[in-house]
C-alpha cells in the first residue's frame, strides 16, 4: 500500500498529542475510521488539531463504565491524521481519521479547552511509518478463521477485495473494524508486529466461533 503523502513522517511526529478516548474503538496505521464528533470539547479538539497539524490521538478508557469524566486511559493508542470532515446543520463534525502510528503514554498534561492531552513516545512503533507491512505466517489458516466467525457472528466482509489485500494492510483493517471486545482489541493493538497480531487475532476468532457454536448449542 502506497503511503499517503499527507501523513507526517515518523520524525515529524510530536512530542504532545491531544486524545480522544473512545471505549470499543481503536484505530491502526493506515485505516480509516469515521467519527461523529458531538461533545463541545471534542469539537474544541477537532478545530484545534484542524488548524495545527490535523493529528488526533484515539484511545480507549479503561473501563468501557465512565464513572467520572475522566476515565482512566490505557498506555497504547494511535494518532490518526484528520483526512476529511464536514460540519452538519446541528452543530456537529463528521470526519475520518487516517491512522498514522501507535504511540505509548507518557504522562498527562493540562488540557485546552475541556479535551486531554499527553505525553508520548513514538519509539516502540517506529515500524508504523515504515514500508515494512510484515505477513501472516499462514494466510490461508488465517482467512479460514476469519470466515469461520464471520458466519457464525453474522458479519458481512468483501471477500473479494479481503483476498486481494496485502497482509498488513488487512491485519490492521480487522483490528479497527471486527466487532471484538475492548479488551481484545487493546490486546491487538499492543502487539507491536504484524506477524504477531495476526496469529493473536486468529487465536481470538478461533475462541469467539468456539463461544458462539456454544451458544448455539445450548439454543436447541
């Protein structure tokens, strides 16, 4: 896949980065997310980061129940590239991000007008911004597994354009968009190379069809 040149390089990266804690979403390099941005003090963040470097930082709470307005967050997220947006008739922004790298927290700082910020080391996931993509150490088995929890959990998938997609490239697309848990997700996002996150992500598809055929079961 052909980087987008809009993307910052790995050394242009900063040091602070705004964040956006999403519960149940995480973002990978080179995916694209959209978000429906509502809150004023994420839309404070959009029109901030829009007219700075358009870089958002999206991370998951650690606990999907926000008991206060300002939840605990995990230690790895991603920063993804505002790529586009359009603002509605009642006030809110409708945009994509464009995943650039994963990033580990640091430290929190003050926040800017109701949003936080953090802290960050680029170091870790330096691969991200590299043409380095890794592979799937057995895509068949692989796209085996997949199709297996995609009919038991009844997600629909272009598997014509699946089976065209590089190894990297579909790894990271199935992170941010399978209907997995917070957890799993967060686990996958952790997992540094592309060989390592698929055979973990096979190990969690081949677990949830295993959890559905029970279901199943225990129904008739």
């Amino acid at each position: 896949m052909t980087r987008n040149p809009f993307l910052p390089k790995f050394s242009d990266l900063p040091a602070e980065i705004a964040i956006f804690p999403f519960a149940g979403a995480v973002l990978m390099p080179g995916v694209q997310l959209p978000l429906n941005i509502f809150e004023p003090r994420y839309l404070n963040l959009v029109m901030d980061s829009l007219a700075s470097d358009h870089l958002v930082g999206l991370i998951q709470p650690t606990s999907e129940t926000m008991t206060d307005d300002i939840p605990a967050l995990h230690r790895i997220g991603c920063a993804g590239r505002i790529t586009s947006y359009s603002e509605t008739s009642d006030g809110r922004i409708v945009l994509v991000l464009t995943g650039v790298c994963r990033f580990q927290v640091s430290s929190e700082i003050d926040g800017r007008q109701g949003y936080r910020r953090v802290v960050v080391n680029w170091e870790r996931f330096a691969a991200d911004c590299h043409d380095d993509p890794g592979t799937i150490a057995d895509r068949k088995g692989f796209l085996t597994s997949l199709k297996s929890y995609c009919t038991l959990r009844g997600v629909e998938v272009p598997w014509d354009d699946i089976e065209k997609m590089p190894d990297g490239e579909l790894v990271n697309l199935l992170c941010a968009h399978l209907p997995l848990s917070p957890e799993d997700k967060q686990a996958l996002i952790e997992t540094v190379t592309t060989a390592e996150r698929a055979t973990l992500m096979r190990g969690l598809l081949d677990m949830a069809s295993v959890s559905s055929m029970h279901v199943a079961e225990h129904r008739h």
